[in-house]
C-alpha cells in the first residue's frame, strides 16, 4: 500500500493500514458471497434516495448501471477483489466510483456499513431458508412416496435397540417425515424473525435525511423495517436462530444416518444404499461404506459449533455495532452450506433406497416380537394384564431354551403356560395380525400408513 490512508475513511488518519493488520480485519474472502444482496441492496437505497430527493433520476439511473455492471463483472471472475477495500460494501462501493465518477460516491449518504451489513446477511439468510425449505419439501416427498410402497413391509420396531414389536417400514419412515415436517415448521418461522429490513438504522442511531423505510423494506420483499436503530444494527438473534433450527434439523439427519449404517450392516442387512452414495475400501475388496450417511452423521459437529460459535459472539456486546460481528459470516454461511448439501444428498438418495423385505422379515420372526400380542390376546380372554404379562414371559424363557419363536411353538406347548390359549392365538402370533391390529391414527398398520401417506401428501401439495 502506498502513503495514502484509506479511500473511505482515511481521513482522520495520518498512516496508512498496517499490511497485516489490513489482512486481519478484511472480510472480503468470505463476505464476497453475499454480492447479489449487496447490489439489490444499494439499488433500493438509492431508488428511496432518489424519492426523497436526495439523489437525482440521472443520479440513480448511472448508479443502477454501474451496479449491473460491477454483478456481471463478478459473475463472469472479472472483479478485481481487494484486501484493502476490506469488505463486500467497499469493494463494490469503490469499483462504482471508479466507474461512474463521483456520483458512486453519494450512494453512501444516509446509510452505513452497519445497516448495510445487516441488510445484507438477512436478505442471504432469507434466500437460503427458502432454498432449504424446498430441500426439505424434496426429502420429505422422496420418504412419503417410498412409505407408500413399503406400507405392507413388515420389520422389528425397537426399543433399547433391542427387538420389541414388529412394525411396517413405511411406518417408521413416516416417523422421519414428522421429525422433518417440524422442522420444516421451524424454518418457516425463523424466515419471520430473519425477514426484517435493518436499512434506514444507519451507523446506530438513524440519519438525518428524509428517508423512507418502508419504501426499501418493501422493495428488498422484508416484511417490515426493524423498529429500532441500536438494535437493527447490532443484533444476530435471526443468524443464531437459523443456526439452531439447522442443528435440530442436524440432529435429525443424524437418527435418520445412525439407522440406515446400522441397516447396511452386514448384521442388519435390511436396507440397499444404492452404490452411487457409497463408497469402497483400497485393503478390503467385499466393503461397501455408507459414507453419505456416515458423513452427514459427522456434519452435525460443525453445526452445533457454529451455534456455539454466534451465541458466544454476541454474548455481552454492548449496543450498537461493534466489530465482534464480522465473526458471524463464516460460521452462517458454513451453516447454510453445510445444511443445505446434508439436504441434497439424503433428497437424491432416499428415493433410491431399498428394503431387503425378507431380511426384514425374517428379524421381526426372531426376537419375540409377537409376546405383547399374546399378552394382550390373554387380556381380552380375561386375564389381568399382569399376569398375562408373566405367562408370557414364561413363553418366552422357554423358547430361548428351545430356540423356537412363539408363533413356532404347537398349542399344546403353549397351553403349557395357560389354558387360556386356544387355536385361534396363531392369528395374532402372525407378524401381519401383529401390525394390522394396530390400527388407528399414528398405528403401524398398513392402512394406517396409507391414511397417512394421503394425509402427508396433501400438506406438501399446500406448501
Ligand atoms: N465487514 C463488516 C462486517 O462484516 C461490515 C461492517 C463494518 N462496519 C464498521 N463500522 N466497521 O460486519
């Protein structure tokens, strides 16, 4: 850098920014992203200006040109990034000038980095939960359309990982595409918080000139102009709440990638991941890892950091502004990126899933997934549901040592443990007795599934 202090707020100074110091505090490698928003930004500044009288319609009208100049530059690698320029504002504020003249320099009457930094990242964020809702949608569509094909496709439901009764896949994929529908929810409701215009907050306090808030909060699509200048300017609740929705969604995603590892295993053997998601071993030729499900497992990591991250950041600032808050970006945007490729790769995916129906089968067989339904079919005869509950676990003790499931055992062994037992208890020892009796709303039963797969369908049809 030459003797010269800096262009935009150089001159109170009497040396130029320290090299490294300049490199310290720049933003610009990681704010650069949020350009788009920076120019629509400045374009709806500048139009308000305009109305106020501020700036003149040939005014506006070269800053408007100049500005689609600068976003085609950039799209195309052509803009030429300075540390100096330290941020997003600056490097485009200073390329305007330069090619416009001074009337590049008037852009700046009545706002300020703050509000314009704040602007900014809540018209970002905004998009990218828009972007990340209909990633959602996509998923949730992949699993409704998936349970409806394995409505009838039975499995052992878990509790302690431990076989307890047998329940329909598609059943337990609807239990995802609850998690997700909340979720989806809670973006939604963050966007309300995020959607809020900080333009017109200037440096802390507001400005002098006639300005019309409503008019650049309508123009950029926020909802309202934030009510109070301090605020506006320095809050981050809306980036540590899209950051704690992500992690519930995160944490999601990790139930969602424990079970289908569990699933690939050779152990488990109930589900396909087509190969496209996964990956080999270089030193053992028979592996297939579930890498897309073991990575997104991982990723929750970064997440839940990133929320830890911003809440610490904002921790004790005092009003307004303070330079603690570039800190915001990269955590936000790693967020945003992370999320939104967990998303996309389980959206791809999903759809391509397949059960391995026999395999499925043959472990609810095991395990004595039927003893509740035998416990309650000596209920309906009459036994109290404790002692129900005792004779059945005496079955069961007995066909551990005999290594035979329930529904295996002849009457007579079983009238062994009451005499209540008649021939009919093989309808409800049946793994498709056990989940069709099961029949009400949220029950495994398989026209339950479909209910639900139709009720499930119609919510995403409104969206
Ligand atoms: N690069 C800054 C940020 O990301 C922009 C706002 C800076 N404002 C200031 N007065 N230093 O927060």
């Amino acid at each position: 850098m030459s003797k010269e202090t800096n262009q935009q707020w150089g001159g109170r100074f009497t040396e130029p920014t320290d090299a490294f110091v300049a490199r310290f505090t720049a933003s610009i490698d990681f704010d650069q992203r949020m350009y788009r928003q920076d120019i629509k930004g400045s374009i709806a500044h500048a139009k308000m200006l305009t109305e106020a009288g501020v700036l003149t319609g040939d005014e506006c009208a070269a800053i408007e040109t100049g500005l689609a100049e600068i976003q085609s530059e950039i799209e195309n690698g052509d803009f030429p990034w300075s540390v100096e320029l330290e941020d997003i504002h600056m490097n485009i504020e200073a390329a305007l000038t330069k090619k416009i003249g001074s009337t590049g320099k008037k852009l700046h009457t009545g706002r300020s980095r703050n509000d314009q930094v704040a602007t900014d990242i809540r018209l970002y964020v905004r998009d990218e939960v828009d972007n990340i809702l209909s990633e959602i949608s996509r998923l949730q569509q992949g699993l409704l359309t998936l349970a409806k094909a394995e409505a009838d496709t039975i499995m052992p439901g878990f509790t302690h990982l431990q076989t307890a009764q047998p329940v329909t896949f598609g059943h337990h994929l609807l239990a995802w595409f609850e998690m997700l529908s909340r979720d989806y929810e809670r973006y939604v409701d963050t966007r309300k918080r995020v959607n809020i215009s900080p333009l017109g907050a200037a440096a802390l306090a507001g400005t002098t000139y006639p300005i019309n808030r409503q008019m650049t909060s309508d123009l950029l699509g926020f909802d309202r102009p934030a009510e109070n200048s301090l605020d506006a300017v320095s809050d981050r609740d809306f980036a540590i709440e899209f950051c704690a929705t992500s992690s519930i969604l995160a944490m999601h995603m990790t139930r969602m990638s424990e079970e289908l590892v569990l699933w690939a295993s050779a152990q488990f053997n109930f589900v396909n991941l087509p190969d496209r998601f996964c990956t080999g071993s270089s030193i053992m030729p028979q592996k297939k890892n579930p890498d897309v499900p073991e990575l997104v497992r991982g990723k929750s990591g970064r997440v839940y950091g990133h929320l830890m991250s911003l809440l610490t950041l904002m921790k004790s600032q005092p009003l307004a502004y303070n330079k603690d808050n570039q800190e915001d970006k990269e955590p936000l945007f790693d967020t945003i990126d992370t999320i939104k490729g967990c998303l996309r790769a389980y959206a791809d995916m999903v759809p391509a899933l397949e059960s391995k129906k026999a395999e499925m089968r043959e472990a609810a067989l095991r395990g004595f997934s039927t003893a509740t339904d035998l416990a309650d079919y000596l209920t309906r005869k009459g036994m109290p549901f404790r002692d129900a509950h005792e004779v059945v676990g005496k079955s069961v003790a007995y066909g551990i040592e005999q290594s035979k499931d329930l529904a295996e055992m002849s009457l007579e062994e079983l009238q062994v443990f009451s005499a209540d037992i008649e021939a009919d208890v093989f309808e409800v020892l049946t793994l498709e007795g056990s989940v069709a009796a099961r029949d009400h709303i949220g029950g495994t039963a398989p026209n339950q599934v479909r209910a639900a797969v139709i009720r499930g369908q119609k919510m995403l049809d409104a969206r």
